[in-house]
C-alpha cells in the first residue's frame, strides 16, 4: 500500500514508548515512511502546541512527547491538497 503511486495520506499518534512494546521504533517507523517517498508535518500535541501546525518535521527523534504527525506522499497532487489546507488554516 506504501509503494502505490495513488498511496494514502496518514495521520498517526507518535508515542515513543509505543513502539517499544513491539521491539521497533519510532526512528524505524519515520525511516520507513521517508523511504516510501513520505514527507512529515506536524498537527498537534497535548502540550499547548510546541510546534505550529503544518510545520515540517525533519528531525522526528528530537520529538520527546506524545504528539500527533501527518505523512504526506511526496506527489504532486499530495504537496498541492496539503498546500491548500494550510493555505485555509493561516
């Protein structure tokens, strides 16, 4: 599903912890994700928004809290959706 040219947008919880339970990572899962042509952006958190909305992540493993991240597919019509929802959340 990852490698398809029309593959989805994902919004995902990031726990560090959590991965750990399985034996994985949430580098592992970032690496992943980036290998399959994924570009991340930051939504939001539960400590009074530590990093704006929509702001790409470059560096998830300095990201210490329970946040919430969308991978976008780096594709042309992906990059052009989400421009367009940032454009209407400023």
């Amino acid at each position: 599903m990852l490698s398809r040219p029309d593959r989805p947008a994902i919004l995902f919880e990031c726990n560090s912890a959590t991965p750990g339970e399985c034996g994985e990572s949430v580098a592992g899962l970032i690496e992943l994700l980036c290998g399959y042509g994924y570009a991340l952006y930051y939504v939001n958190d539960y400590c009074g928004q530590k990093i704006p909305f929509g702001n790409p992540i470059e560096k998830p493993d300095t990201i210490g809290w329970v946040c919430n991240l969308f991978a976008v597919p780096v594709t042309e019509a992906a990059t052009r959706r989400w421009a367009t929802v940032l454009k209407h959340w400023q």
